[in-house]
C-alpha cells in the first residue's frame, strides 16, 4: 500500500445532490461528498456512533448525515448534530471520525492518503486535456500485480497484439525496426514519445488523415498513472488510466478517455461519448485477461523475473523508477512488520 501519495478519488462528473459516494483506496474506506455549498470533503465511511458507512446517508445542507440515527458530520469530520442528544448538552469535540484533504484539479477530486506534513500538489500528473476535452470514465477491478498495470499502457509493443481485434490499425502499427522512444526520465516520472506507421483503413485515413507516421506521446507518474497520446493531423485521442490497490489482492483502474475534434457537433458529441466508453471498456478487458493472468503465474511461479530484451528500452526505464521509489515503500514496511513482531 504506497501512502503518501496524492489518489484520483472521483471525477466531479461522479458526485450528484445529496448523493454521497462511498470508495476504497489503499484499504481505507471512504465517502466523497458535496455540501449545498458546493463544497467536496472526503471522511473516513464510519459514523463513530454504531460504525455503519456514513455513505448509507444523505447530504443535508453542509454536513453528510447517517441514516442509522440521523448524527450528522460536517466536512471537518467533527459531529455537528446529535438529534437524541437534549439540546442544551454540547457534542464533545471527541466525537470526530478521520478526514483527508482533497483538491478539486482536472475535473477530478484528488485525495491526500498519507502524513499531512508531507502533502505536495506537485505530485499531482498533469491531465490539463481533462480540462478542455470532453471526457468519459471507466472503472475495472483487477486481480493483477500493481507494477505490471502500470506499465500497461505505455507498453507500445502491446497494442499491436492485444487489441487487433478492437483497435486494430486506427492508432497505427509498430514493426520490427529500432524505434526511438525519445524518453525523459526524472525523479518519480518517465515521459517520451515515438512513431506508429498509419495502417487504418481507407475509412480511418480519410477521417484522421493520410500521414504515414502517427505521433505517439506517453508518460507515467509513480506510483498511479499513465498516459497514452496519440496526435492525428486534426485530431487528438488521449487515454489516461489511473490504478491503486483497494486490498492485497485487488487493484482498481480508472480507464479515462479523452479526445479532440472526434466526432464533434451535435449530435455527433452524443455518439461520440457512447462509442469511446465502449470502445474503452473493451480495450480494458482484452488487457484485463493478460494482466490477470501474469499475476496467477507469479504467484506460482515466485522469484521468476521478467525476461527484458534490447528493444525493451521503455520497460526497463519503467522498472527502475518503480523499484527506486518503492524501496522506501518497502523499508517501512518492514519496520512496521518487525514491530508488530515484537508485539506479538
């Protein structure tokens, strides 16, 4: 569980009136929601009183009330009203549950799980095409290791073989020559971009363009997200994916897809929205069944590493960023286990 991160929580598209949403990030349970005000908080989903999930409750003006007992929480998780309690009796200030601080940026909620003294926006990835396209959103639940789900998307040799039956061509075709990724690689990130041969068919080209090379950009942020962009003559296709463990076996993925000049005007933006959220939908699953079963085969097969040719240039880079900012991570970990030893 890598804390002291900032964590996608929601999209602002995801929270409605009254409506609070429950989620479950790094193992610890929360709920979003919005006060009248318009104000985001992000609690622990606990009502103190009998520990049922405040997310069963309703939004009451500003504070998020539990629909067990009616104990109503304001968004800087202290109780602000007990309606059994005789009025003339004051709530304790005692009566808290645990809050996160947030931060509303690219049209997503942004959650801060980790020590408050270490919080730094700066480890916010930028995903400014949030900002200016429009966007859909798909979340999947996988059985999968962390580290290979991350690499996922800026894997170029992939797409070729995974998604011939839904991509297909449309983003173009690596072959066997050297190719130049250009890469970047800084402290807790790794960007870079290279050439896809224009395949599609004679429909796509006509609609995306004639170039032989298609612009392909990429780029991860540890320990969350991943970004693949690809630049037609007047069009833009952007994919983010955004993943954390939600337990020890299960991460969650937040497939987002983005695009410019694709399908625009009514009542081609309607069509548009549902075609990328199935096409998405789609491409996830195919990478599903591969990243599922890479972690079947590790836990059978531990201490086994993964091959690495020459032309793994990307995946190397990947690995030795994840490991160096993991080693912490791990060092705490295993102090943390020692201690509990000692307890026990």
């Amino acid at each position: 569980m890598i804390k002291n991160q900032w964590y996608l929580a929601a999209l602002l598209p995801e929270l409605k009136k009254q409506n609070p949403l429950p989620k479950k990030i790094i193992g610890k349970e929360l709920v979003i929601f919005k006060t009248e005000s318009g104000a985001i908080h992000v609690l622990e989903d606990r009502c103190c009183h009998r520990n049922v999930n405040l997310s069963l409750g309703y939004v009451k003006g500003e504070h998020l009330k539990c629909a067990y007992h009616g104990w109503e929480f304001q968004g800087n998780g202290k109780c602000g009203c007990i309606p059994s309690l005789p009025r003339e009796q004051e709530i304790p200030n005692t009566v808290k549950i645990a809050t996160y601080p947030t931060v509303q940026k690219h049209n997503c909620i942004w959650v801060w799980m980790g020590e408050v003294e270490k919080m730094d926006q700066s480890k916010i990835p930028p995903m400014d095409e949030l900002d200016e396209y429009p966007f859909v959103y798909n979340y999947h639940d996988i059985k999968g290791d962390l580290q290979l789900i991350a690499e996922s998307l800026i894997d170029a040799y992939h797409i070729n073989h995974v998604h011939r039956n839904s991509i297909k061509g449309m983003m173009g075709n690596l072959h066997g020559e050297e190719i130049a990724f250009n890469l970047n690689v800084d402290e807790a990130s790794l960007t870079g971009e290279y050439y896809r041969h224009n395949e599609g068919s004679i429909f796509e080209k006509f609609y995306f363009g004639f170039e032989k090379k298609i612009l392909t950009k990429f780029g991860f942020w540890f320990p969350h997200s991943s970004k693949l962009d690809i630049h037609f003559k007047k069009r833009r296709l952007v994919i983010y994916e955004h993943f954390y463990q939600i337990d020890e076996n299960t991460v969650r993925m937040c497939q987002i897809t983005a695009w410019k000049k694709i399908f625009n005007g009514f009542p081609l933006f309607f069509f548009a929205k549902w075609f990328m959220l199935n096409k998405s939908i789609r491409i996830v699953q195919e990478d599903i069944a591969f990243l599922e079963s890479n972690k079947k085969i590790k836990d059978k097969r531990p201490g086994h590493d993964l091959l690495i040719t020459p032309s793994d240039e990307v995946s190397l880079e990947f690995i030795k960023l994840w490991k160096k900012n993991t080693q912490p991570y791990e060092k705490a970990t295993e102090k943390e286990d020692r201690k509990e030893a000692q307890v026990l």
